[in-house]
C-alpha cells in the first residue's frame, strides 16, 4: 500500500503512530485505538486537542486524552454489570489498521478499521471504519454498516478531549435544551446561561446539537460541528483528576470534553449503515 506523501509512519513503545503534515495542518494519530491525539491547524499554529502528559502510549490501557472512539457502548452501558465489559467498548483497545491514505486537494484523508467488530456483549456482524480528514478542519467519521442478516442496536461517541490554557475562564455557546446530569442521580435539568464551569461536569445533552462554540480567554475559538449523532456528553472531571493514574492532580484545568454521541441506541437494518460526524474548526477571535 502506497502511503501519502503527507503522512509519516512512526513506531514507539510498541505502538504505529501516523504523522500528518499538510500545507493547512498538522496531527497525530495511533493505530492503537484508532486514535487521533493532534490537530494543529496551520493559520495560527495552535493545538486543538488535550493529551496527557502522563498518557499510556504503550498499549497497557487506553489513551487519555486526543479523540477516544467508543463503541459499541457508552459509558458502562452495556447491560451487564459495571466493570464485567470495558467502558466505552472494546475497539479503543485495540491494534487498527491503516486501510488508506491520500493526499486530496483540502488536506491527507485516511481511513482505518479495527482488528474486529465482534466480542463479548456484541455478538452481531457488521464492518467499522473510520475516516479522518486533516485540513483546515479536523474531520473524523466513524461508520458502522450491518453485514449480518439481523438488525442490531448500538451506541458510540467521539470521547474528543479539547484543550483549554483554563477551564476556569472557559464556556460554551451553542448548547440548548435538557441534559441528564450523572453527577445529581441522572436528574433532567435545563442547560446553564452562560455555559461555564466551576466543579466536576458529567452531562449528556439529549439534543442533537450540531454546532457549538468552546471559548477560552486569549485563545481562538474552537468550533465542534456534529452529525448523525442524538446527544451532546460534556465531561470534566475537576478534582477527581487527582485520582487518576494518567493525569496529574491539575490536569483538569487545561481540559474539556465535547463529545459527539449516540446515547438513546442506533439500530441499523441490515445491508444498511449510519455514519457519525465530528468537525473541529479553529476560528479566528
């Protein structure tokens, strides 16, 4: 397979990374989990997304940080116990594998697919790729097409963790409606006006947002656009990063997730297939 010119191949610890770097941006994915962990768009050189700096990047345990893909489930949504099946599904723990990459005339396309579809608590056939776009907007497709003779059901995210210089200067536009708060016994409450932050923040929005605006003091902003998705999550986790192996006890305050979502179940038809959108534009102040 021929690789673009655009993209490099890089091995470390065990795990292929793909080095992007076009005239319009920059980024990093790794095939361990299909996961992107960079976009820097080059108009103002500026990183979009938040990796740890205490992130495993030798395959122990899935990537903090960067766009986790989740799938077949989120959360811990799987209908089994909490902790008998791995939270968010079993694709962001595994080895992909590079189907493509082009150079196209708006930046380095790539496409991947998971070693498998099948395990435990999702026993159905069906195909999964992913496609990445790098330009001027970072644009990562996740597409789910039913092989099988049944229809299944199945829920995704884009887990994308967005970088912040503080979360507590930083708010959101665009997001309406009522959201499910985790953290209040999953009471339905209405979304906050401003859209700030100030604690621990573990939300899914039960609308279909397609566009919202994360705004951080003396930084442009970053649009997040959506389709094919039924939910908005927003996560921080305050303090509570204090208690995690992978970040550092401030780790939160330069972090938010703003994550695409399909929480109420997709249910494909066979022969047919639904695709997911996230797009991250950086936009001038």
């Amino acid at each position: 397979m021929t690789i673009a010119s655009s993209v490099t191949v890089n091995e470390s610890q065990g795990i292929t990374f793909l080095d992007i770097d076009n005239p319009f941006s920059s980024g990093r994915i790794s095939l361990y989990g299909g996961h992107v962990l960079s976009f820097t768009p080059k108009h103002d050189n500026i990183e979009r997304l938040w990796l740890s700096p205490h992130a495993f990047l030798n395959g122990e345990r899935p990537i903090r940080g960067g766009i986790p893909v989740c799938w077949p489930w989120f959360s811990d949504d799987h209908g089994k116990e909490k902790g008998e099946l791995p939270s968010h599904g079993f694709l962001r723990t595994q080895v992909w594998q590079l189907k493509s990459s082009e150079d196209i005339e708006d930046g380095t396309r790539i496409v991947l697919t998971p070693s498998f579809t099948r395990g435990d608590g999702f026993e159905f056939d069906c195909k999964v790729s992913l496609t990445v776009v790098f330009g001027e907007r970072l644009s990562v497709s996740l597409k789910t097409e039913n092989t099988g003779v049944v229809p299944f059901t199945y829920n995704q995210a884009l887990h994308s963790y967005f970088a912040v210089p503080d979360i507590n200067k930083a708010s959101l536009e665009g997001v309406t409606g009522q959201y499910k708060d985790k953290l209040q016994h999953w009471a339905v409450l209405d979304t906050p006006s401003p859209y700030t932050f100030t604690g621990e923040t573990d939300r899914i929005h039960l609308e279909p947002i397609n566009a919202i605006t994360l705004n951080s003091e003396n930084r442009p902003v970053t649009e997040v656009q959506s389709q094919g998705h039924d939910s908005i999550v927003i996560w921080n986790p305050w303090r509570g990063a204090a208690t995690m192996s992978d970040m550092d006890a401030f780790g939160y305050t330069h972090m938010l997730c703003v994550e695409t979502a399909c929480t109420k179940g997709v249910t494909i038809e066979p022969g047919k297939s639904h695709t997911m959108t996230q797009t991250v534009s950086g936009l001038p102040n």
